[in-house]
C-alpha cells in the first residue's frame, strides 16, 4: 500500500454516480448563467429603447437596475460553475 493513497490530502476518487451529479449540477449552472446573461442584455434591450422614447427617468433606471442583477447573477452562476 502506498503512502500517497492513505494520505489525507490526497483526493477520494469520486464514484461513477458523482461525477455524473458533479457533471449535471455545472450544467445546470452554466445554463442558468445563459440564461441570467440573455435576460440582463433583454433588460439593457428595453432600457436602450425607453431612453430614446422619452420614457420617465424611473423606469430606465429600474430596467437598468435589474439588467446589472441579473448580470451579477449571470457572473457568479458561471463562477460557481467553475468552482466545480
């Protein structure tokens, strides 16, 4: 037996079934990012046509406001997902 494989700081090798769940919980992640990501660009969307419509002040900054959150979401699902 080997001294590396008894060591505490070597790393257990994961089983079939947790790679598997380690491999769908980064997906999952990573499409949620694509998804936060396409949802702050609709948001900047909508903002970019209200600020050349002439609509109240309010509500771009309210449509600019959710597109930074979801983007912050977007960021760190990804980051996450890297973690992994």
């Amino acid at each position: 037996m080997s001294s590396a494989a008894t060591s505490p700081a070597a790393a257990p090798r994961q089983g079939g079934f947790q790679r598997f769940w380690r491999t769908l919980r980064q997906l999952f992640l990573e499409m949620a990012g694509a998804c936060f990501a396409v949802l702050a660009l609709a948001w900047l969307n909508l903002a970019l046509r209200s600020w050349t419509r002439d609509v109240a002040r309010w509500l771009i900054a309210t449509a600019v406001a959710f597109a930074f959150l979801f983007f912050f979401f977007a960021v760190t699902s990804f980051l996450r997902a890297r973690k992994l």
